[in-house]
C-alpha cells in the first residue's frame, strides 16, 4: 500500500519539499499564470464580483418590490439601531464559541489518539476514513438524524426513563441550543480534526521520547510539546469551526425548531422577503466581524507554515 | 514513543473507548434513521417499528405531497458530476501552476481561502444579485453551478497541495533528461502518479456538491436540486419518508465514496506490484 507508506514517509520528510525550490523566471511565471488564471477566473466571477455586488447593494435603496440603486447609510443606521442585532450576535457568537471548545477538546484528542496511540499505518488510515466518510454525506440527513433520537418520545428519553433516571421526559433535548449544539458538534468535529492531525503527524516522535527519557510525565509531554507543535493545526480548525457556525442558518433553524436564530438566519428571513438591502447590510457587517476573528486568531498563531505549499 | 515494544499504556485503552463513542457519535443517529425508513405504514418518526417495510421508499415515488424527488434529483446528479469534472480540471492544473512561485500567486491562493471559508449564504446572495442586476435569470445549471464552484474549487486545490507536497519532482527531472518534452512528461509522468490524488479531487468535488445547500439556496432558480428539496421536506414532510430519503441520498454518497476508495487502492495494489516498491 503505497499511499500509507508516503503518508507515514511524510511526517519524516520535510514539509513541502521540492515546490519552491525552482527559480523564479519570466517564461515559468508566463506558464503559471496560464494555468492558474481558468481557476482564478471563476472565482473572481461567482465570488470576487459577487462580493463586490452585495458591498454596493448594502448602500442601496429598495421598495416593496425592487431594489433602488442609491447611495444611503439607511441600512446600516437602521442595523445600529436595533436591539434585534446585538441579540442576534450574542446568540451566534455563543454557538461559536461553546462549539469552538467542544469540538476542539474532541478534535485534539481524536488526533492526538491517531497519530501517537494508533501504530500502524494502515489502522491510522482507516480509523481516519472513519471519521472523513460522514462528512462525505448530507448535512441535513446528518442533521435531521437526530430528531428520532432527541425528541420527548425519542430514543433517549426513552432509555433514560426505561432506566428510571427520570420519569418525565426531557424537554429540552430537541427544538432548543442543546440540539442546535450537538448538530453543530455533529457536523464540524472533523474539521477540528483534520488539521490537527495533519499538523500532529509532522511531530518528530523522538521528541516525545526524550522528554518521557528526561522523565516527564505523559501529560506534561503533551502540554509542552505536542500542544505548542500542533497550535497551527488547531488555528486553522479553529478558523473553520467559527467561521461555519458563524454563518450557519439551517442547523439553528432546523434544530432550534425556529426558537432560537443567528445573524445569518435573520439575514436568510430579509432575503425571503425581498429586502435585499439591509440583508447585504448584515452580511457586510457579518464579514468584517468574521474577519476580525480569523485576524485574531492569525495574530495568535501563524498558520503559514500550516498552508504552506 | 509509547511503549513501543510491547504493552500498551493505560491512556491507549482510554483514549480507543473516548474514540469508538465519538465513532459512535458520528454513526449511530444515522444508522437510526436508516431502520426507521423501513417504518412499517402505520409507524411513525421514532421507536418503536410497527412492523418492517418499504411502504415510506414507495411513498417518496407515489406521493406528490413529498415533492418532486426524481427530477430534483436528477438534477443534482448531472450538477455534482459537471461540478467534479469542472473542479478537477481546474484545481489540478492551477496547483501544477502554483509548483512555481510567482508574482500573484499569494493574491490567487488567498482568492481561493477568503471564497472556501466565507458564509455560503453570503456567495449565493451576492451571486443572485449580480444576476438580477444583470438582469439574468438563475438556474441551477448557470448560477447555481458557478456558486458550488466557489465551495468545490478551494477543496480541490488544496487536496492537490497535499498530493504534490509528497509529489517527488525527480520523476519529472528524470523524464526531462530522458528526453521528454513537456506535454509527455505531463501526461505519461506527472498525471499517472497523481492519478490517485485525481480521484480524491473528483470524489470531493461530488460529494460537496451533492450535498450543497446553503450557496446553492439562493441561486438555484425555480427547479430545486435535492438538498433543497429535503429541506423543504423537513418542514413539510412529517412521515418516516424523511429518513427514507436520507437513505437513499446516503447510499449514493456511500457508493460514490466506494468507488473512489477502491478504484485509488486498485491503483496502489497494481503500483507496489509492478515495482515491488512504493512509488
């Protein structure tokens, strides 16, 4: 099995080797470009222009049945004023934030188990696969899946009360930011897991051997060589889980069973009913919020290394 | 590290149950719903089974009321497979560009992060505007397409940053001196041994695409992809042809995912054989 052999060869080599080695000349930047522009085309198309289009509807006009081009703060003033906002960031930066720790104390353990506990290569491989293969299927199948095992007749309330830990059913199981959370976890552990474990797998085990020989205990091994070794994968999860949560409007619709929102489910609801203007409004502001986060988190750790090619 | 030769440590046995409940986490609400699908007639959204059959697949067939599943499904095969053949040409030859440094190249790749991570919804509002203002009309074909590709895109270049990170360039060198011109190298050296890392790209870009909603909610025009369909079913539908869906929708991915696997560890088999040693 070749492909485990380079895996497992990969962690020995170094990184990113062989790319950049090859000097800069006006003929190769020529080819480089040719062959990046087709992608870069695209996106510049259905996102770049895009982003620039929502920028400048954010200042637009709009009635009952169209959107009036303009040049009015009226979106944004009428975004300040209303308590519905702060409310709606409160409750979206909460989600971000308890999922943000859940899934990185599960992320960080699913690939510190992998990598340092799983011995061979080829168990490494298919325990990976294991946790890649669901987010390979729907989101909403995922999602929806747990609606028979949360509900007040569902398979939990049933085993806690056929176990007589309790003799209500819960209620607060679906429909509620506990299974908004749980759907979140659900979803975007793996995106916690992966770069962890990519960044994990470069760690040069002896390292952990000197420190075990040196007599530290096992867990101080972890906190002062695999935590900071690993900070760069751990950036980058967290850049996913926050920025996926942030933006998320179907699992808090779907799980909270309309109870509670976020930012964008709000923004979803003016788009909905036409109100393009202050829609792009909120979406201009959810940007420059998102950034601010991933900026700080860049701040912390310097995932270049991570990205690096 | 870790007691290498021979016992395992306590922590393995710690960390194996913490893994196999999180496996179980991942795994056992989906295998629920795939035994509530075959839910008797008369059986409803959870526990207990009034009886066994097929009663709710027939139902996503026969009833009009669940909506319109054949055609929207259709329609997100022929999208996931445009999107998958779209996205693997594209993101292998720009990551074959991006071997090479070169002015602009930070600006490109940032393009491709700033379009993976931003709301989904975000690109579909923006796209759907530009159309409107443009005076276009959306389709799932055109600009629904165009804002799975934003999604689809980065994915693919990055899965070939990893595959050429390990890509050993001596191969190509060696090719080089043998006397191969550029478009022979490519295609009988480089393309060959990436062929696995391909497949990878073609199965993301499918499967990411299947199960696209929220770029895809605002820009797929009046013919919803299936998705959107079932995602109008979960306020709808309040039968177990919900989970009967989810079924089939997850066989497809399981079998897409089957075959991309097999057919990558087919090529690997044949590689160490031909060779005797790991490419």
């Amino acid at each position: 099995m070749a492909i485990l052999d380079q895996t497992a060869d990969e962690s020995a080599a170094t990184p990113g080797a062989g790319a950049e080695h090859i000097a800069v000349d006006a003929g190769g930047e020529r080819a480089s470009w040719f062959q990046i522009t087709p992608l870069v085309v695209v996106l510049a198309l259905f996102f770049g222009l895009p982003m620039l289009v929502v920028l400048a509807v954010s200042f637009f006009d709009f009635d009952r049945t169209d959107i009036v081009p303009a040049f009015i703060l009226d979106n944004y003033v009428d975004l300040f004023r209303s308590e519905v906002t702060l409310r709606l960031y409160t409750s979206s930066i909460k989600f971000a934030l308890i999922v943000w720790l859940v899934t990185l104390v599960l992320g960080f353990n699913i690939a510190y188990f992998l990598v340092f506990h799983v011995r061979t290569v080829l168990w490494q491989i298919a325990l990976f696969l294991l946790c890649t293969v669901p987010f390979l299927t729907s989101n909403i199948i995922r999602m929806i899946s747990w609606i028979p095992f949360l509900g007040r007749n569902g398979i939990f309330n049933q085993a806690l009360m056929g176990s007589g830990v309790v003799d209500q059913p819960l209620e607060f199981l679906l429909f509620s930011d506990f299974a908004v959370i749980v759907a979140y976890v659900h979803l975007f552990t793996l995106f916690m897991v992966v770069p962890i474990f990519n960044s994990m797998a470069r760690i040069d085990k002896s390292l952990l051997e000197a420190a075990h020989d040196a007599g530290a205990s096992r867990f101080r091994a972890v906190a002062e060589i695999v935590l900071p070794l690993s900070k760069s994968g751990i950036a980058l999860g967290s850049i996913f889980v926050v920025t996926l949560v942030m933006g998320d409007s179907f699992v808090v619709r779907t799980m909270s069973g309309g109870q509670s929102a976020s930012v964008v489910s709000a923004l979803q609801n003016e788009v909905a009913a036409l109100q393009y203007p202050p829609a792009a409004a909120s979406a201009v502001i959810m940007v420059i919020i998102v950034t601010l986060m991933v900026a700080g988190i860049l701040r912390l750790v310097d995932v270049r290394k991570e990205l690096a090619r | 590290m870790l007691a290498a030769e021979g016992g395992r440590p306590w922590t393995f046995y710690a960390f194996a149950a913490f893994f196999a409940l999180f496996v179980l986490f991942l795994y056992g609400p989906m295998m629920v719903i795939y035994i509530l699908s075959f839910q008797g007639p008369s059986g409803g959204m959870t526990f207990p089974l009034n009886g066994v059959s097929l009663h709710w697949f027939d139902a996503l067939i026969s009833q009009t009321r669940v909506g319109d599943i054949a055609g929207s499904f259709q329609r997100s095969i022929g999208l996931a497979v445009a999107a998958a053949i779209v996205t693997v040409v594209l993101s292998v030859v720009a990551a074959l560009g991006f071997r090479r440094r070169f002015r602009g190249s930070a600006f490109a790749f940032y393009l491709a992060i700033a379009s993976l991570i931003m709301p989904g919804l975000f690109v579909g509002l923006g796209i759907a505007l530009t159309f409107r203002l443009l005076g276009l009309g959306t389709d799932w074909y055109t600009s629904g397409l165009g804002a799975q590709l934003t999604w689809t895109l980065p994915f693919g270049l990055l899965i070939m940053f990893a595959v050429l990170g390990r890509f050993n360039r001596s191969y190509e060198e060696a090719a080089t001196d043998l006397g191969a011109t550029s478009w022979q190298r490519l295609r009988e050296v480089t393309l060959p041994m990436l062929l696995p890392g391909i497949i990878g790209v073609a199965l993301f870009g499918f499967t990411l695409s299947y199960d696209e909603i929220a770029r895809t909610a605002l820009t797929a025009g009046s013919a919803n992809t299936l998705p959107l369909e079932i995602w109008a079913m979960t306020t709808t539908v309040t039968s177990p042809a919900l989970y009967a869906i989810g079924a089939v929708t997850t066989v497809v991915s399981f079998i897409v995912i089957g075959v991309a696997l097999i057919s990558i560890a087919v090529i690997q088999r044949r590689r160490t054989r031909g060779t005797g040693e790991p490419i």
